[in-house]
C-alpha cells in the first residue's frame, strides 16, 4: 500500500435505527475520506451520528446504503466472519469508557488483542510489553484494570486497540472521561503515534483535543457540514472539498 | 443545605417512598419470582408434609390398632396358662381369643391359623381398609389381612375348611387326616395391622364366628398390654415363661408358646424402607430448595443491580445502608406475601399424597390429610426467605459495586494458544462482581450433579436386589419344607435339578440370653445357596458365618469370635470366617442371622425334636416351573414368594427413576438458568472481544469454555462423590434388610451423566451466542 492510497473511502452512507415510534435517521448520506497517516478529528453536537459512523466504519453494525472502503477492501456486504477478520487486522478501537476485560491484567488485555490478531503466544506477550511500554504502563503491566486510574486504564486501552497495528485507529471521546491532565496525556499519545504515521479518526467534544488534530471535520444531522485542516484554531476548508458535493453545497 | 427536621423527615418516610417506586416500576418481575418461589419453595415445606405423613404412618398405625405388647398362642391343653395371663405381673389388661387352624378343602397342604372373639376395643383393633367388619351375628363372617387379601384369600371369598384338632397339629410331622368340624368362611372385610404374625393370624373372626365354634379351637391366642412400671416386660415374660414351664402341652414343637412383642421388634424391613424414603425425601427438598434459592436470587440480583445506581442516589440524599435495604424489604414484601401464601397452598395440596411406597402399607388413614400446621409454618417461612434474599441481594450488589477496589492480580501472566480459551478461562476463574462467585455455581452444579449419580447408584442397586434373587439366598424353584430322604436321592438323580442343599435351622443362644437364628446346610448338588458376601464359608465346627445385619449390629468383621452358649451352658466361641445371606424360611426378615458347618449347628443350637430339613432345589435353565409344578402336587412346599424386606424394597424401584427426574429438571433449569445469566452478564465482554475482532465462533467459543469450567469441576466432584454418598447409604439399607452391602455402579448412566453435564452446558450457550450474534456489538457497549 502506499502512502498516497486512502484508508477509508466512504460514500453516501445511510443509516436508519427502527427504534420506538419514530425511525431515526443517523446517517443521512455521509462522504469521507481519509488519507493514510492522517490524524482527523470528528466534532459534532450530540446525536449527530458520530457514533454511528464510527460503528459502521468498524464494521460493527450495517450500513443501509453507501459504501465502505478499508484498506482498499469493500467492507459492507461482508459476511460476520469476513468481517471480524478484516477487524482484527485493520481497526483498533478506543472507547470513552475503556471498557477494559476486568478480570484480566493490563497485560493481558494488550495481549488478547494480539491474540486475536493471529499472533503466537509469545509474540502477543512480547508485543503487549512493548507496547505499555512505550505507553508507559510496563510497571502497571500485571494490575488489573481496577487498579488503575483513568488516564492509565485509557491508555491500555489505546495500547489494545494498537496491538493490531490497525491501518484506522477509531477513537470515540477517548478523553471524555478522563480529567485535563488525562486528556492531555491521552492527545500527547494520539499525536505521538500521528508522528509516527498511524491513520486516526477521532471523535471529541472538545475543541481543544481536536486541535491536537491534523484535521477536523463537523457533523450535524447525519452529515459533514465542515472538513478542513486545523491551523491554530481555523478551519482551512480543501479546495478539493469545497468543490465536491459537500451537505452544505446543498442546503 | 438541608435543614436536621427536613433529613430526619425524608429518612423516616424515605424507605416507604423508594420502596414504592421500586414498586411501581419492578412490580410485575417481583410477582412473577413470588408466584415461582411460592410453587417451587412450596415444595420444600410440602415435602416435609409427605415426610411426616411416611414417618409416622407405622406410628399412627401402631396406635389406631392399639398393638399389643406382647403376643402368642397357648395350647387348647394348658387352659391354666390362659387363666393366669390377666393377673400376671406387669400385664395391665389381655384379650385372649379362641384360636384354630384350618385346612383349606382341596389342598392338602394349605392351613390358616384363626381366631375369633370379641375385641375389647382398646387392644388388637386392626384398622379396615375394605369392606366391613364381621355381623356379630353372623357365625361364618371374617375379615382377612391385606397380604392375605393380596395373595387370593380376597374380599368377598367364600372358603370351605375343615378345623384342625390339637391331636392333628401334634402328628403335624407324620401326617394326619383333619378331624375338626367343618366349616365356612366368608371375607366381608380387609383389615390393616403393623404386623400380622405366629399368633396375629391373618384370618380374624367376630363374636359370632367364637360363639358359634367355641370350644372347638386348638387354643387361644394371648394378646396383653403391659402396666406402666419400667420392667413390666421382663416380669411379665418371667411369671409367663414360668407359667408356661409349669403347665407341659402335647404340641411343645409346633406351638410353643413362645412371646412375640411387636412394639419392641422394630421391623428391620420397614425401618429400611422408611431410612430409604427419607432420605430420598429429603434429597429432593434440598435440591428444589437450593434450586429455588439459587432461581430467586439471580432474579432479584437483577433487581438489585439495576437499583445499584439509586442506591448512589439515595446515599446522596441522607439515607443509610441500613434504610435503603429496609426499602428493598418494604418493596419486596407484598411478593413475599403472595410466596408464602402459595407455598402454604402446596402444602396443603400435599395432603392429597398417601405415604409413599410402602409405608402406604402403613396408613390408618387413607385419603386427604392436610398438615394445617406445617402450612402455617412454612408459608411465613418462605415469606421471610424471599425478603431476606432480596435484602441480601440488594446488600451483595451494592457492596460490590462499590468496592471497586483492585483484586488480587492473576499469579502468572499466562498467555495462551486461543484467545477464546484465555478469554474463557480468565472470566470463569474471576471473582464475582457481575453475579454469584463462582465457586457457589460450581458447588451448586456439583452437588446437583452428586445428587443424580447417587440416585441413579442406589436406583440401580435397588433394582439388582430386586431383580436378582441371589443376592437375597433366594431364588429356589422349589423349597421342600420337610425334605425326606427317599425324595432328595431322587431330585439328586434329576437330570433336571442343578443344585441340591438341605438346610436344617435353629436357635443358638448368647451370652446375655438373646436368641439367634442358625443355619447349617448340606449342599448334595451343585452349589449351595447362599450368597457370599466378604469372606468364606464355615468349614469347621468352631466356625461361623454371619449375617451383614447381624454384622453391623454386633460390629463384627472376619476373624473377630462371637461368643455362644450351648444348651448344656458351656461357653463356645465361634470365629467369624465370613458374611452370608442365608435364606429363611418365613419370609420375613432376610436372612438368617448365623450359617455353621452341621457339626457346629449340633454342638451351639437349641435341639428340636424333630429337626426338620428344608431342600433348596435349583433347576437347570428353562425348568424350574415344570419341576416345581411336578413336585408341588405330591410334596409340601414352601410358597417361593419374596421376603417382606426386599418387598418393600421393590415397592420404591420407582422412586429413584421420579427423583432422578425431579433432580435432573431442578438442577437442569437451576444450571440452565445460571449459565444464561452468566452470559447476559458477560455480554458487555463478549461485545469488546468482538471489537477485537473475535468472530461469532469465537464467541460462542469462549462461552462454551465458561460453561466447560463449570461443569467439568462439577462432574469430577460430583460422580465420586455421588458414588460415595451411594455407597454410605445403600450399605446402611442393605445392612439393615439383611444383604450384602455393595451397590451396583450403572456405568452406562454415570458415562452419560460425565458426557451429557459438559455438552448440555455447551449447548445451552449456544442460545446467549446467538442473541449476540443477533444485536450488534455495541449494544452491548452502551454509551462509547
Ligand atoms: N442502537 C440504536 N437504536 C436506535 N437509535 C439509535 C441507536 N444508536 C444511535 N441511535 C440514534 O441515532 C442518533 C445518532 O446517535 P449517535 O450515537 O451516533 O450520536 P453521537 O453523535 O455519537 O452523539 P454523542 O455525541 O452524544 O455521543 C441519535 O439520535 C441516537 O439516538
Ligand atoms: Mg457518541
């Protein structure tokens, strides 16, 4: 692959929940691209749908139209099996509440998701330590999640979500439980591992981690209202995008 | 912020106001657990109802008849003997009725002993179960006992018989024509006794039948209540032994007047039985009540975890522990109330059953018994179990959660080939914060699955002794009761006949008095039958086998000497070489209780004047009923039906099958239930594994390993130590019937038990797997 190929090419995903009384639309026809090696952080009011988007990028949950491309790899109409394979080598995700295995130490978390990966034993092991180790968790290796505090317990999670090495690190408010200082430890890695050419696709509420990011783009009623690149607080929109068939193009 | 007045006030009301709202939103599930607690746990009370009702149907039966104290037959030619009996020492009151035997017309060898008179009431008053009691008008009425009605003499018959006279029962061993008067009998009832007996006969006539045969008897039966003084028994029985010494009858041998006390003889048959059925009894309302615990309790943990965040509320709001728990009571009281008044209802529901199996036998009763007191006794009590579940649920949740403190980290970090199995295996050994710990679902699988392995163990050994006469020395095609020389000689010869023993059987005396019975057999044929239990047969004179009954009873093991007295007084002892079941001949307890060689019986036993030899004939496969037929029509036999005890026995064979059922359901649902609770409760992890990329096999994976961890350690424990409890259990019932102690190990079923817990456990994961695979993962994630 290289560098100039897109990690994730999305076009004209719709997505409707059957819930209750009222359908509702969450995705209203959603186009996005995001290059390799690019940090873009995803802002929008509550119930916009950047949840939903994220679920559907991971392949958690189905599209009811459009189409996703991972790695190159169609990814919507794929069978549950063919999916979660191509998860476990693409994706890493981080959550807003860890949700770590509790009853399995920082250590072994890491290395489940190495596991999975396909990796032997020992590699998982290996690979784990490393990885708290650059994170800085190699003396909290053996606690149990409980153990740890917020800031810890995200950072072994992001430490999870990259034992894969995943093309798309998918992060949903990874700072929105964690106090400034957490936050800010959490954005210190995201930029660190930016640095070091990992894709991230970063959902936040606060205007101040997104401009930790390479890029931001807004949301609003299941569509991308914005998309630029982040320079000290403005939004400097594509000349590519400006032209392109953005919702606000068509209001 | 809040004034004290205003605090004080929300404390005081607040209990009433979250227990209302817990209520209002919570009311149909906590009426749905009281409905299924009220039926379920009702069993457990319902169960005590039926226990009672089998425990003291021989109780109750023993008072309803008025048994006697002590009983026996005195000869027509020692009227003095009768005479003395009212005033004799330690006798408060005696009936003593006419007795007679008789000869059914058209068989040469069938008898009936009788008696007849007018009962006094309050002793000897059998309980009808069918029909009427006789007219006292009526010279020919009787009623008979339910063996007898069960074995042809029945309700309604009309018998021709010819009475015996005493000089007939004196040439009993020679051969007589009988002389008495003839007669009819009419059965116009069917009539219950604990023990019918030597001198309770099975046939019992009314005043008229005495009035109208008087004097014609072969002697009176002499049934006498004891005065209240301590040793009103032994005096008694000294002043009538004395009695009976002072007064020599021509019929010593056949009827001698020995003492029956029915009250003091504990049947060991029925106290078999009832051990067995109590036990069965109260194995099923361990289970059903753990099962209905365990059911209740996940229920309510649901509850209580789902109130876990108000709890936070309400401790924010002033309230203690202590008052948010009074609440969960408050709320889960009217529930309670609707379990407890079901359970009562089971209860009385309960009196509908008779006793079961055999003691039914037993029922002076029969037909609707309610235990009004155990109903007003368990319903509160079940009323009170649900509330203190549910305050101690509430209690587990909210203690836990807020301990969130860190656990002890996992010793190694032990990182495995499959990350379903290190996933599995890492969520089943951990603590229990989502639900029971662990080791409380694997004890609870572990006993359950005990429980169904020593069911069907003592099922199937139950059903071997039943179904192998063997094991009972029984099993004979034909018993000769008085085998004469010429007959055997012949049998030996037959082609036909397998194995040939005669059997001669006495008294031997202990040290302190006690009676034992002896036997001594002479194999002429084949292999003698008596079935070994542990060591060897005698083979000297000073050698001795013993019954296992009478082994427990006097804890004697091989090589140990029991010491016996000679008819002249002199000490002999006697080396246990083994434990034998021997057959006997009346049918009632298995077993005699000593085998010797024939020297040793000569040299240890009370003489007879005319020892009697009884042949055990086996036949050669395929004609046993043609060579007893043969012999049946020109030689007296013994009926070959089977002993009381392993009658009684047999009436349970299809108990273990019921329990077995009700366990494996109770434990089923029990197991079922908690496994798919388990994996509700797991589905926040099994959502993040599948974020990981875990596939859907994957997760059914790791779930079918949780419920492997379960229910491996729950067979492993559970078969060995079902067999054990088995083991414990059969031997104490066999011990007591009177055979071999060892069960019969039913190696299909125990394999299947091994082979079906683990898969059924997989495949009841499967149902949680495919919800999962259903909903996305992130609904199980909640909010990101
Ligand atoms: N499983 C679901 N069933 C029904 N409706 C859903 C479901 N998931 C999301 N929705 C709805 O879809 C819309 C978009 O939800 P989504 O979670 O994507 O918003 P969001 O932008 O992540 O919001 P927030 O910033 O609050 O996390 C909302 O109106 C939400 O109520
Ligand atoms: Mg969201």
């Amino acid at each position: 692959m290289s560098v100039r190929d897109p990690a994730l090419v999305v076009r004209g995903l719709r997505k409707t929940y059957e819930a209750g009384t009222a359908p509702v639309r969450a995705l209203r026809g959603v186009d996005l691209t995001v290059r390799a090696g690019e940090f873009v952080a995803l802002m929008g009011p509550s119930g916009c749908g950047k949840s939903t988007l994220l679920h559907l990028l991971a392949g958690l949950d189905r599209p009811d139209e459009g189409t996703i491309a991972l790695d190159g790899t169609r990814i919507e109409d794929l069978a549950p099996q063919r999916l979660a394979r191509l998860r476990r080598r693409s994706v890493g995700l981080v959550f807003q509440f860890f949700h770590l295995i509790e009853h399995m130490s920082a250590l072994e978390n890491v290395a489940l998701a190495a596991l999975v990966a396909g990796a032997r034993p020992q590699e998982a092991t290996a690979r784990a330590r490393d990885l708290l180790d650059q994170l800085g968790l190699l003396d909290k290796a053996r606690e149990l999640p409980a153990a740890l505090s917020g800031g810890q317990r995200q950072r072994v999670a992001i430490a999870r979500a990259l034992a894969n090495r995943p093309t798309l690190l998918l992060a949903d408010e990874p700072t929105g439980a964690l106090d400034s200082d957490g936050a800010a430890e959490v954005l210190d890695l995201f930029r660190r591992l930016h640095a070091l050419g990992q894709t991230i696709l970063m959902v936040t509420h606060s205007r101040e981690v997104a401009d930790g990011a390479q890029r931001l783009v807004r949301m609003r009623d299941g569509r991308i209202l914005l998309d630029g690149e982040v320079t000290s607080g403005s939004i400097e929109v594509p000349a590519e995008l400006r032209a392109a068939s953005g919702p606000w193009a068509r209001p | 912020m809040r004034t004290r007045e205003g605090r004080g006030r929300l404390s005081s009301g607040g209990p009433i106001l979250v227990a209302r709202a817990v209520l209002r939103e919570r009311w149909w599930a906590l009426l749905a657990l009281g409905v299924v607690f009220g039926l379920v746990g009702g069993l457990v009370p319902a169960a005590g109802a039926v226990a009672e009702r089998t425990a003291t149907a021989y109780t109750r039966l023993v008072e309803a008849v008025h048994l006697d104290d002590a009983r026996t037959i005195v000869p027509a030619d020692v009227p003095e003997v009768v005479a003395e009996v009212p005033t004799m020492p330690g006798a408060a009151a005696a009936w003593t009725p006419e007795a007679w035997i008789v000869q059914l017309d058209g068989s040469p060898v069938r008898f009936s002993s009788l008696i007849a008179g007018t009962p006094p009431g309050d002793l000897v008053a059998p309980v009808l179960v069918a029909g009427r009691a006789p007219d006292p008008a009526a010279p020919d009425e009787v009623v008979v006992s339910e063996r007898s009605a069960e074995t042809g003499v029945s309700l309604g018959a009309v018998l021709p018989v010819t009475m015996l006279t005493l000089d007939n029962v004196a040439d009993f061993a020679v051969g007589f024509t009988a002389a008495g008067p003839r007669t009819t009998l009419r059965v116009v009832g069917v009539a219950r006794m604990p023990s019918w007996g030597n001198a309770l006969p099975d046939v019992v006539g009314g005043p008229g039948f005495a009035a109208a045969h008087a004097g014609t008897g072969i002697g009176h039966a002499v049934y006498v209540r004891f005065d209240d003084t301590p040793d009103a028994a032994a005096r008694f029985t000294e002043a009538f032994t004395a009695a009976v010494a002072r007064h020599p009858s021509v019929v010593s041998d056949y009827l001698a007047p020995a003492l029956e006390t029915p009250r003091t003889t504990p049947d060991q048959a029925v106290v078999a039985a009832e051990r067995a059925l109590l036990v069965g009894i109260g194995l099923f309302a361990l289970v059903v009540g753990l099962g209905a615990v365990q059911v209740l309790g996940l229920g309510l943990l649901r509850t209580g975890a789902a109130a876990r965040p108000a709890r936070s509320v309400e401790a924010a709001l002033g309230m203690t522990l202590g008052q948010s728990l009074g609440a969960r009571a408050l709320a889960a009281f009217p529930a309670a109330v609707v379990a407890g008044v079901l359970a009562a209802g089971v209860v009385i529901a309960a009196g509908t059953l008779e006793p079961l199996g055999s003691q039914a036998r037993f029922e002076p009763a029969p037909g609707f018994r309610p235990q009004w007191a155990l109903a007003a006794v368990g319903g509160p009590a079940l009323t009170a179990t649900f509330v203190l579940v549910a305050v101690l649920t509430a209690a587990l949740t909210w203690r836990t959660s807020a301990a969130e403190e860190p656990g002890p980290a996992p010793r190694r970090s032990l990182v495995r080939r499959w990350p379903a199995l290190l996933l599995g295996s890492r969520l089943a050994g951990a603590g229990g914060r989502r639900g029971l710990p662990p080791a409380v679902t694997v004890l609870a699988a572990t006993a359950a699955v005990a429980g169904i392995v020593a069911t069907v163990t003592v099922g199937a050994s139950l059903d071997r002794l039943v179904e192998e006469p063997r094991r009972w020395a029984g099993g004979a095609d034909a018993v000769l009761v008085d085998a004469r020389e010429p007959d055997v000689a012949r049998l030996v010869d037959d082609p036909r006949v397998q194995s040939l023993a005669l059997s001669e059987t006495s008294y031997a005396r202990e040290p302190d008095g006690g009676l034992l019975g002896i036997a001594a057999q002479t194999v002429r044929k084949g292999t003698p039958p008596v079935e070994l239990v542990s060591g060897r047969l005698p083979a000297a004179p000073d050698e001795i086998a013993v019954n296992p009954r009478l082994a427990a009873q006097h804890q004697l093991a091989v090589g140990d000497v029991l010491p016996l007295v000679a008819p002249d007084g002199t000490p002999r002892a006697m080396t246990v070489v083994g434990a034998v079941v021997v057959a006997r001949e009346d049918y009632g307890e298995l077993g005699q209780d000593l085998l010797a060689t024939p020297d040793g019986l000569a040299a240890v036993a009370v003489p007879r004047a005319l020892p009697l030899l009884t042949a055990h004939v086996f036949a050669v496969p395929g004609a046993g009923a043609g060579l007893a037929a043969e012999l049946a029509a020109e030689l007296e036999l013994s009926p070959t039906a089977t002993p009381d005890a392993v009658r009684n026995l047999a009436d349970l064979t299809r108990l273990p099958g019921i329990l077995t059922l009700v366990l494996v359901v109770v434990a089923g649902t029990g197991m079922v239930h908690s496994l798919l609770v388990g994996a509700r409760r797991l589905a926040r992890e099994m959502a993040v594994f599948t974020v990981l990329g875990a596939t859907p096999g994957q997760v059914r994976t790791t779930l079918a390993v949780l419920a492997v961890a379960t229910a491996v350690p729950a067979v492993l424990l559970g078969v060995p130590l079902g067999v054990g409890v088995a083991r414990l259990f059969w031997w104490e019932v066999a011990t007591a019937v009177g055979v071999g102690g060892d069960i019969a190990v039913p190696v299909g079923a125990l394999a299947l038990v091994v082979a079906a817990v683990p898969l059924g456990a997989v495949l009841v994961t499967t149902i949680p797997a495919l919800r999962l695979r259903r909903l996305p993962a992130t609904a199980s994630l909640g909010a990101w």
